[in-house]
C-alpha cells in the first residue's frame, strides 16, 4: 500500500532524526547495547530508502555501562 510506505518513510526519517544522539563520541562509549542502536537506526534509513508497508523496528531501550 503506498499510503503506508510513504507514512512509513516520513515516521522511520523522524525517528531517526530522534535518535541522533546515539551517534554521539561520548554517548556511544557509555552504551552497552550500542549494536542494537545501530541495527536500529541501519533499519530506519533502509525504510526511508525503499519504503515498505510493514511494521517500523522497535527501539530498543538505552542501557548504560
């Protein structure tokens, strides 16, 4: 469905904008689930990229060192 792809793009691009600061120096030193951050936001650019009508990737909860 088109409808969804685009809403889905648009949702996956401002979520990624939210979750910028994990691409901070200090930030990514001091999280101890940094891979699945990176997954998630590796996920998120790939629906802005090609758009699909499935459910966006759940973000994962920061847990620090």
């Amino acid at each position: 469905d088109d409808a969804k792809k685009k809403i889905n793009a648009k949702m996956a691009k401002e979520q990624l904008k939210e979750s910028d600061w994990v691409g901070l120096i200090d930030v990514r030193a001091k999280l101890s689930n940094l891979s699945a951050w990176d997954t998630y936001r590796a996920s998120l650019r790939d629906f802005i990229i090609n758009p699909k009508p499935d459910e966006l990737p759940l973000k994962p909860n920061a847990i620090w060192k």
